[in-house]
C-alpha cells in the first residue's frame, strides 16, 4: 500500500476547508481539523484525517448540527451539567473541559458531565487541555455498541474509552488515552484501509469464531482487552458519561460510523487543580522523578528503553512536525472524493 507526506499544516488547511463548506463556523472547524491532525502527528491515524468525511456523513444527513452551541442546564459551582444539543463533539468536548478547567481554578475540581453529544476523537486532546493549565485532566466518554458483554455475542457495549493526563515538568505530559476492547475500533477500519489482516485477539466474527479479517471483524465484535475486566471497564465508563448525563446509553448510543441517526453521545471531563493539592513546582519535580525511576529499569530482551505513558505520542508528533504525516493511498482517494463534492481542493493537490 503506498502513502504520501503532507505537512501537518496542509492537512490542517484540507481538513478546515472541507468543513467550512459543509456549513461549520470557521472557529469550530479550525477545531476539528486540529484534533484529527494531531492525531495523525500522535500517530493514531485511527483518529486522523481520515474520519473526515465519516463525520461528513452525518452532517449532511442531519444527524449532526454544524452549529454548535452547548448549553449549561445545571450550574453547581464544583459540577455542571451541559447538553450538547447534537452539535459537534469535539467543540463539545473541548468547551466542556474548559468549564471543567475554569472550575477547578475556583473550586480545586471541576467536573462537567455532557449530554447529547457526538464522536469526539482521541480523549487526550482534551485532557491535555488540562495540563496546560497545571490540572490533572479526565476525560471519559461512551460509544456505539462495538463488543459483546463477556461471555456473549451480541454488539452491545461501546469501547467507552477514557483518558487520564498530568504534568509532568521537564518531561511532556503523561498521557494515557485507551479504549476497553483490545484495540479501537478505527484500527479494524484503517487495515481495512491498507488491505491489511488485524491480529487475533482482536475481533470475532458475527458467529463468535477468531478472526484476521478486519472486515468480519467490523461485521462481527470487537474483544474487550484483558478480557472480562475490559468489559467490566467500559460498562463503568458507560456509567459516567451516559446515564450520569442523561444521555443515550448501551445499544443506544450511535458512532461516527453511520450517516443517521442522533449519536445520544455523553462525556464526563474532570479537572484536579493541582496547586490546590499542593504546589504545581512540587507536584511536577515528583513528576519527573517519577519518570525518571520507570525509565531507569533494566529493560528486558529486545526492548532498547522504558518509556512512559505519552512519551511514544510526543516523540511521534515530533518526529512527524519533521518530516510529514504519511496518509495511505486508499485514504487519499476517498479524502479526493469528498473534496470534489465540495468543490474545494483535492488532498492530492498539497502533497509533499
């Protein structure tokens, strides 16, 4: 499968440009086409560009509103609740933790729980957010039905994933960003992509039997990582960002993966305000000294260094601010397609 190279920055002006034209405020798709970039330099690029025309989908069909507006319905000082009114996720998400942030400054926590949302991306886009500000960020959210419950066959359960991120002095943040099946389910779509088999362990099919094949791995389930306690994580998550909320729940919950349908997303974003714990100078020299102890370990056979949670993103973000972001062919064809019903310039047209 071949790839180009494109500069982040021309990813980020492709990806504004298509949803601009499909009607989003320029603000909100400077936002958008932050997160999916950055995902790409983290090097998910389950969560890159490559989602662009699948939230595309949804905004033609009405299922999502390009104009966002949350709207805070409870205001509790420490907690807020928001309903998102079935905008743009990651404008809710990203406003949500925000008011989370501004909380904690006034507070020591923050914790906005949101209704009616929709797919935001990877989670630590936001609980970095946090960091900057000197908090320790949380970020949870749930998810269309991608697993069976333990034990079962039947898609019922979302990967409901959930981030935790901290400061960490000298060091980038520590990040961690991780859904309960044994991979995302975008993983499944990009070997798809790239014409690839997936490992086994991964999925089953729709009969319940193993499966390499990404694509009766989509049809059928996604595993829960380390099995049951996987899926008792993601129902707990499912918990505090949907029926806290008041949002859809379960089977309910509708992904980015169909054109129709209210996605009846819910997030919970909490905010610890670390200088009112103690302070942020003495929490991040432990941070480093944290770091530094995980690192001095001997590795094992095989493995050159220990590297701490977020350090493999940082180093690819920066790796690929250098040398460009490598989009496989497949990607590029369908982003060339959805850029020609917009009438706004092709990917291929900004290659390197």
């Amino acid at each position: 499968m071949t790839a180009q190279l494109f500069a982040e920055d021309d990813l980020a002006v492709f990806v504004r440009s298509a949803y601009v034209a499909l009607g989003l405020p320029n603000h909100d798709a400077e936002l958008v086409a932050d997160t999916l970039v950055q995902a790409d330099l983290w090097g998910h690029q389950s969560h890159g560009v490559m989602r662009t025309f699948w939230y595309a989908a949804r905004l033609q069909s009405g299922a999502m509103s390009p104009n966002t507006v949350p709207e805070i319905i409870v205001d509790g000082g420490a907690i807020a609740m928001v309903d998102g009114h079935d905008g743009i996720g990651q404008v809710i998400a990203s406003q949500a933790m925000r008011e989370a942030i501004k909380r904690a400054k006034k507070h020591g926590v923050g914790a906005v729980a949101v209704r009616n949302s929709g797919h935001f991306g990877t989670a630590m886009y936001f609980t970095r957010m946090a960091c900057r500000e000197g908090c320790i960020g949380f970020m949870a959210t749930n998810a269309s039905p991608a697993m069976a419950p333990w034990g079962g066959r039947k898609k019922l359960v979302g990967t409901n994933p959930w981030s935790i991120a901290a400061p960490a002095g000298r060091y980038a943040p520590m990040m961690l960003d991780i859904a309960n099946t044994a991979v995302a389910r975008g993983k499944l779509y990009l070997a798809r992509q790239r014409c690839e088999q997936i490992p086994e362990g991964w999925a089953i099919d729709k009969d319940g039997n193993p499966t390499t094949d990404p694509i009766a791995g989509i049809a059928g389930n996604i595993l829960p990582f380390a099995k049951h306690k996987g899926y008792a994580i993601a129902m707990m998550m499912d918990v505090l960002s949907g029926v806290l909320s008041g949002s859809h729940f379960g089977a309910d919950v509708v992904g980015p993966y169909v054109a129709e349908g209210r996605s009846g997303v819910g997030h919970l974003a909490i905010a610890l305000n670390v200088e009112a714990f103690r302070p942020l100078s003495d929490f991040c020299s432990d941070m480093e000294r944290l770091v530094d102890s995980i690192k001095s370990a001997p590795p094992v056979p095989g493995a050159n260094e220990i590297l701490y949670p977020g350090e493999l993103e940082a180093r690819a973000d920066e790796h690929h601010r250098h040398v460009g972001i490598a989009v496989p062919r497949d990607t590029i064809d369908e982003l060339n397609t959805g850029a020609e019903a917009l009438g706004i310039d092709t990917l291929s047209s900004l290659a390197r």
